[in-house]
C-alpha cells in the first residue's frame, strides 16, 4: 500500500500539533483523482479530469477541535498546517506515541478505471444514449454520466495508529424524459460501487432502459393521492427511507447534542420484532465500503436494530471517547478538507419473511412507492419528507396506475414502529448523502416494506 | 495568480489547444462551531488551485488541479487537451471574445477589517448568537449548533483571446439551530445573518430569530387537507426563486428542461411581481465585475409586471441561442467548469408590511419552512410537492402552529397565484443568493390529515 506521507514526517507533524498541548492530534493526508464525463443531445460533453491532493491536521482539545488543513503534500506545508491548529492552544506540550503501522487490505479492484482508455468510457455513454433513447418515441430527452474516482489515503495519530487505504469508486446514471403531448415525465437509475471498471461488465445499459421505462410509465400517471394511507415501500432505493428516518439519528453527534429522536432509547423496542437493521461498511465491494474508516478505524458490522430493539449507536472517534464507548468505523470526511463526523457506510433492513405481492394484496387503499427522488431528515424533531420519483395507488389489494408529485412527510418513531411487514426480497443502491456540508457515498438496502398509516402529500384532496 | 494563469494558458496552446482559458482561485477560510457555551471547533484553510479549459476546434475539455508547479501547471493543461480530444463536436462551442472585457468595478465585494478578526472574537460572536437564542425564550432547551464562517477569495481570469482580469471578495455567515421544549417533543428553529465581514453581523438578532422560530412551533399539529391562500416567509420564498432562477437559465431552456420554455413575453407571473438577475449588487455574494469566463456581470430584468423578459445566458448558451451573455457563467471554485446559472435573484419588495400580508390572506398557512425542495420538485414541468411546517393564519392573523404537512402546485400557476408581494425583502443564502419579501399566493394545495 502506498503511504503518502512517511512516519517521520507524521511524527514531526503531530508533535508540532501537541505542541501546545491537547489530548489528541491526527495527520490525514490524501491524494485523489477523478475523471467525469456525461452525454446529452447524444453529445459526449463535459469531459473533466480533477486531481487533489492535501492534507487536514487537528487537534483535539478536551471539548474543542482545533483543525487546519492544506493542499499539496509538502512536508514543510504540513508542519506548518500543524502549527496552525495548535495556535489557539495554551497548555504544556504534549508527546505522541511512537507510530506503529497497521497493514489493511484495500477492496480489491480488477481493472483500474485510469488505465482504461477515456475513449471506451465515451463509448460506454454512447451505448447508454442509444438504449435510453430506444425505448420509445416518446423520450424526448436522454442524459447520462459517468464518474471515477481514485482516493488514497493516509491517517497517523498521536496514539500511535498508522493506517491507509486505496479506493477507488465508479458510477454510472442515466436520466430520461419523456414527453406526450404537454405531460412531461423523467425517470433516473444509477449504478456504482467500489470497484474497478469491471462493474461495468455486466450489461451496464439495463440502466438506461429502467431510467426510461420509469419516465414512460409517468406519462400514463395521475395525480397522487393526499392524506394519511399505508404505504408499501418498494427494494434497493426505497432503503433511503431508513437511512434518513433512522440511520441520521443513530449517528451520536446528533444523540450526544440532544438533537435525536433516538436519544435515552437505547435497548428499547422502537419497532415491532420483525424488523432488523445494519450498517455495514465492510459488504464486499459496496459502494459505500472502505476497509478503514476515515480516522483509521477499520469498518465493521454494527446491528442497530435487532428483532426492534434499538441496540448501537454509530460513532466516530470523538463521540466515541465522550462516551467511552467503541468506535464503530464510522468516521468519515468527504475529503482532507473536512473533519470526519459520525456517518452511515451501507445501512440496510435485513430481509424478512412476507412475499412482496402478500404485502400489497392485503391493502384496500394505499400508495406503493417504489423509488424516491430524495428525502430530508431533521434529526432533533424526527420530522422528515420524501419526494417521490415513481410511485403508483393501491386499490383493492392491486397496483392501479401511476402517480406523480407524490410526497412521504411523517414522523420517525412513528412511522419506524408502523412497519409491520418486512418483505424476503433484497437490493443495495447507491446514495450520496450529505451532512455537516459534506458529500460521502452510502449504500442503502432492503427488500419491500410496509408502513402502517403515512401521510401522502399530492394533490387529490 | 494573474501570472499563473497567464502560464496555463500558454501551456494549453503549446499541448494542442486551439483557444484555452484558465481560472486561477486562492480561498482562505475560517469557521467556528459552538456548542454549549464551548468552542467545539475551529477551522483556518487555505485553497489554492486552477481549472483549465482547453478547446480543440469545436471540442471542449476541462481539467483542474492543485499542483500548482510549473511541471504540475503543465501536465493538467494536457490533461484539459486530453478531454477535450474525448468530447464530442459542439458548433456551439468557444469562448467569449474579447470585446466584452471586464470592467475595473469598484463594488466594495471586500471587508478589509475581516483580517483583523481574531479566532478568539470570531468565537466569541458565535458564543453570543447561542447566548442571545437561550436567553430569548424560556422554552429554549439547547442549541443544537452555533456556527460562524468566513471567506477571502482571491481570482484571476485569463484566456488565449486576450481576457485578463482578477478580483477579491470576502463574505460572512452565522447562524444557528435552537431547540425548543414542548410538551410534544422536540421543535428546532434557524436563525441566520449575513455580510461581506462579521461586523455587518448581528449576534443576538441571529440567535433571537433562531429562538422565536423554534418556540413558535411548540404544539404544533396538521392542517385540515385543502386547497387556500398560503404565505411564504422569505427563506421559504427564496427556495422557489431559486428554483425558478435555475428554470429560468437558457441551458434549461435549449435543452427541454423548464417549465418556462417558449413563453418569452407571457405572462408567466401575476403583474405584482418583478424578478431581476443582479451581479452587480454590492451586497449580493455572487456579485463580481466579471463572470466565471470573463463576461461583464450585470443586471437584468428576467418577469417585470408578471411578464417573461428573457432568459439567462452564458457564452456557450447564448452562441446556440442566437443572443447575447447575459454574463451568467457561474462556479463553484476552480474544479468546476462554467455553466450558466442565476447570480443574485431579487424580488421587487412590495408595500404590505408583513402583518398586512397575513391580513390579505385571512385565512389559510404561512409557511415558514419547507424541505425537501431538491427531491420535490420536477425541473421539467414544475410540479412541486414539498413538506413544510408553519403556522395557521387565521382572521387575517397568526394562530396555531403546524407540521408535517406538504403544499404543492407548478412553479408556474404559483407564481401567477402570487397575489400580494410584502415589504420586508431580506438576503438568503440558501440553495442561490436570493433577495425576497413574503409572498402571498392565493391557492395551494395543503395535504395534512
């Protein structure tokens, strides 16, 4: 593994860092680069090649972070980033332990994106263009992206750990609009992981055809129901839903500020017993794996909600210490620019035992939402809303006919424990969550579920 | 920078390129989070980096980076030709020319005092922002944060067609987010403030803002599911103009994505409302005396007396649209390439007081949040169906609080709904830079219970 900064360049920074003291310093060095393409009007445009690299330096201070961070990887720049934290600081100098490098094993990735030519990307958009526009006269338009990136990384702190790690993520969206007459509906799928250009080996254009089948399926929608009805949330995407509504107030920075509904709730019953939930940032290749987190703590498998009991919190190195509990590997900073918070890798719904058509079957009125444009969260309140990309009415045990303009808005603790079925199907997909100003990618799964009562924000009173 | 610039483009024409342009940004920020009467974090950081644009006949490509070294200089410009080699022709394709340089405006876009804030002081005004929001409301529990933040940014422009010109701005936030007690559960409120430094701040106007807007929603409820008159506070208001600027863009328009399309000269909007395009407004944080690619900023009419004036366009857009920048190339910093989008959106204030404005409704909601506005809205029809919370207006005046319920519409029958426009204007800085009084639109769906 490449390590960016060498050990005695990271002892000689994180002793400028403690020079005046603190309880805590850390050196997070990272090299990155990134190429990102996209077709529009069957054009290849927007070709762009990006590299970074630099380094962030804190220090920790009983209840105060002190951070400072620098682009390029010169050693001197460093020092002095170092020297910047540790100004406002007025105590003793404090001593880092010696380094001792721990050994991780990087996601394995087969083909290395930048060794495969740009042209054969350009390619790979084409292909999705002619597929997205082949489904029908009636996509009028057709976008798609493509985007690698390759992060390096390096972590060294004043308790010894010496850590790094190599990632590298791909991914693919494809976005359709179809148009009838003065309708006009879009549709959008994606495709990523942490991988190496090999993901796309398998039929990646099948994306382009669901992002057009959704688009043309709105045409034929009507306006979505309003009021409060059960809702059967559909696989994969429809995991956003848990991530926001439960996974953002399992994060113990917003626990720790009182800003959770989850607070003091640790060991209760949040949700009937057929609900069981992890967050996982070791899942092989997942798009929002890494084998260390962030601060050098490798990632893990943590049950937060077992049989609908709320059992762990997800912690990064800061809350963790306040509390004296474990860190969990969650970390993470969108770059060295930024300080690691409390974040989700993959946060899942386990499968279940209900057969997915049962669970619609035995609903007289309702709304099944299948995938969501994205969602919002106020952790403190528990308030959140979703916006609804494809969606259809249930009526009498049936799917019906599409709706568009549909949004979830409801209450967390409320609508976790209004689950009452789980389905036995299962999908990951890809998110980019953001938090504190920072943009990190997550995975988000479970199979089709079932919500009680929830209340559907369309148009027809 | 001027002069780093100057090397990257020369380098981009020696690696192939027929015209380049290069956007040199050096930003030195500082942020403090405060957190029960306790610093919790303080932030110096200083960036510095270019983005290069390389165009090879009628291919474009872009390429930024950090290595800022002659042999890093270098290298990125060829990976800028390297892209643009991948793209695919464009007729449209080119940048501006030199007929349009910059002017050498004065628009007080810096506080020189900004410097002379110490870490200790800048903390100690975002102690006092969470002192005032405790101290404003006995129901106050907490302040989930307090934050503090600033920025001096330095650019340099230059392209191979004899653009040159550089400019400083710096600009300030604060704000913070109170937590309330209620017999029901938690209600948070934003207070916020904003200037070009942090003595145009106001710490304890922030924190009360934060503290009355939490307290305000203790107990609230959902409205009755219907169809009535709905007032938008300003940052509520702010989060559709900037919607609206981003459907108002000509790349929107040229690409079948706004609900504005061919409707130049209609009426899209009520007659009381004017909306105008402002980059040269000195207190708005996107004004500068050029654009992301050299173009003048100006100031244009986009709805006057409710009718389409125009769209907002860029070099690339208005080359394919037969009309002239509006000089509305826009980034996000030197590792995004320029595309056209809105620089400061102000609504015309009217004259109805806020009170006034309630009492124009009689009864119906006034919104005082949304969210979800990102994933609610279609950008190519305008259907929109967001979640919001606010209080009941009734008699013309502000009664029960409420939550969790959505109100949806288009952004285009909304804005011809708009049937009285308030006087009380105020900056937003949230999703665009907006400038925007209370809106009263005369019908909404509401969906609660």
């Amino acid at each position: 593994m490449s390590e960016l900064i060498d050990a005695g360049v990271a002892e000689r920074v994180l002793a400028a860092a403690l020079a005046n003291g603190g309880d805590f310093a850390e050196v997070f060095a990272e090299r990155n680069a990134g190429l990102t393409m996209a077709i529009d009007e069957s054009r290849v445009e927007a070709v762009q090649a990006g590299a970074a690299a630099g380094a962030g330096v804190r220090v920790i201070s009983g209840a105060t972070t002190y951070f400072s961070h620098v682009d390029g990887l010169d050693p001197a720049d460093i020092e002095r980033a170092a020297g910047e934290a540790a100004a406002a600081l007025r105590s003793e100098r404090a001593e880092p332990r010696p380094l001792s490098a721990t050994r991780t094993t990087p996601l394995p990735i087969e083909v290395a994106p930048a060794e495969v030519p740009a042209e054969r990307k350009a390619d790979l958009l084409r292909e999705l263009d002619q597929r997205g526009r082949g489904a029908g006269g009636e996509i009028a338009q057709f976008t798609a992206s493509y985007a690698e990136v390759r992060r390096e990384v390096s972590v060294a702190n004043s308790e010894g750990l010496f850590s790094g790690d190599d990632r590298t993520r791909v991914r693919i969206g494809a976005q359709a609009v179809a148009r009838r007459n003065g309708t006009v509906e879009t549709g959008a799928e994606t495709l990523g992981a942490h991988r190496g250009f090999e993901l796309f080996d398998n039929d990646p254009g099948s994306i382009a055809d669901d992002a057009s089948r959704k688009a043309l399926t709105l045409l034929d929608a009507g306006p979505a129901p309003a009021g409060s009805m059960p809702v059967v949330v559909g696989g994969g995407f429809g995991g956003v839903l848990f991530h926001e509504m439960t996974g953002h107030g399992l994060e113990a920075d917003h626990i720790q500020k009182g800003a959770s509904v989850y607070i003091g709730k640790l060991g209760e019953q949040v949700a009937q017993p057929l609900l069981t939930a992890y967050d996982d940032g070791r899942l092989p290749n997942e798009w929002g794996s890494d084998a260390i987190d962030d601060e050098g703590v490798p990632t893990q498998k943590t049950r937060v909600i077992e049989d609908g009991r709320l059992v762990a919190y997800l912690y990064d190195g800061v809350t963790a210490r306040r509390e004296g509990a474990a860190p969990t590997g969650n970390g993470r900073r969108e770059s060295f620019r930024h300080l690691p918070v409390p974040r989700m890798t993959n946060t899942y719904i386990a499968p279940g035992d209900a057969e997915p058509e049962a669970m619609i079957a035995e609903v007289k009125r309702g709304f099944y939402a299948v995938s969501f444009a994205g969602g919002q969260v106020d952790p403190a309140t528990g308030d959140f809303v979703f916006g609804v990309s494809e969606g259809y009415l249930i009526e009498g045990g049936r799917v019906t006919r599409p709706c568009r303009g549909a949004t979830l808005i409801g209450n967390c603790l409320e609508a976790l424990a209004a689950i009452d079925a789980v389905g036995n199907d299962f999908e990951m997909k890809t998110g980019v969550c953001g938090k504190a100003g920072q943009r990190v990618p997550v995975g988000t799964g479970q199979g089709h579920v079932r919500i009680e009562a929830m209340t559907v924000g369309g148009t027809e009173v | 920078m001027i002069a780093l610039a100057r090397r990257a483009v020369e380098a981009a024409t020696a690696a192939g390129a027929s015209e380049a342009e290069a956007y040199a940004a050096e930003d030195r920020g500082r942020e403090v989070r405060v957190h029960g009467g306790e610093v919790e974090s303080l932030s110096a950081a200083t960036q510095r980096g270019i983005g290069i644009r390389a165009w090879i006949g009628k291919r474009v490509g872009y390429a930024y980076g950090t290595d800022l070294s002659e042999e890093g200089v270098t290298a990125l410009a060829a990976r800028a030709a390297e892209a643009a080699r991948v793209a695919d022709e464009d007729e449209f394709a080119g940048p501006p020319s030199t007929t349009d340089a910059p002017p050498e405006a004065e628009l007080g876009l810096s506080d020189p005092t900004l410097g002379e804030w110490s870490p200790d002081r800048l903390a100690e005004l975002a102690l006092e922002i969470e002192r005032a929001a405790l101290a404003a409301d006995s129901r106050i529990a907490g302040v989930e944060q307090a934050v503090y933040a600033d920025s001096a940014e330095g650019v340099a422009l230059v392209s191979s067609l004899g653009i040159e010109g550089e400019y400083a701005s710096s600009s300030c936030y604060g704000y913070l987010q109170a937590l309330a007690e209620g017999e029901a559960g938690r209600e948070t409120g934003l207070g916020f403030g904003l200037g070009r430094g942090p003595a145009a701040l106001d710490p304890a106007a922030i924190g009360r803002e934060g503290a009355e807007r939490a307290a305000a929603m203790i107990g609230a409820g959902k409205p009755k599911s219907r169809s009535c008159p709905v007032v938008l506070d300003p940052t509520v208001a702010a989060g559709f103009i900037a919607l609206i600027g981003r459907a108002l863009t000509a790349s929107a328009v040229q690409r079948g994505r706004s609900p504005f399309a061919e409707r130049l000269g209609e009426e899209v909007a009520n007659p009381v409302l004017a909306l105008h395009d402002d980059g040269l407004d000195p207190e708005g944080f996107t004004s500068a005396p050029f654009d992301a690619e050299g173009v003048p900023r100006r100031r244009t009419a986009l709805i006057e007396a409710g009718a389409l004036r125009t769209y907002l366009y860029d070099t690339y857009t208005a080359n394919r649209g037969d009309a002239a920048s509006t000089g509305n190339a826009s980034r996000s910093g030197y590792r995004s390439q320029p595309s056209v989008s809105a620089s400061n959106l102000v609504v015309a204030p009217g004259e109805l007081g806020f009170a006034e404005l309630l009492g124009e409704a009689g009864d119906g909601v006034l919104v005082t949040d949304v969210a979800g506005l990102h994933s609610g809205v279609n950008p190519v029809s305008g259907v929109f169906s967001v979640g919001a919370s606010g209080l009941l207006i009734r008699d013309g005046r502000p009664a029960e609080p409420l939550r969790e319920f959505t109100i949806a519409s288009d952004l285009v029958s909304m804005l011809r709904a708009v049937r009285a426009v308030g006087a009380d204007a105020r900056w937003v800085p949230f999703g665009g830079s907006v400038k925007t009084p209370s809106l009263l639109v005369g019908e909404m769906t509401v969906a609660g219970s």
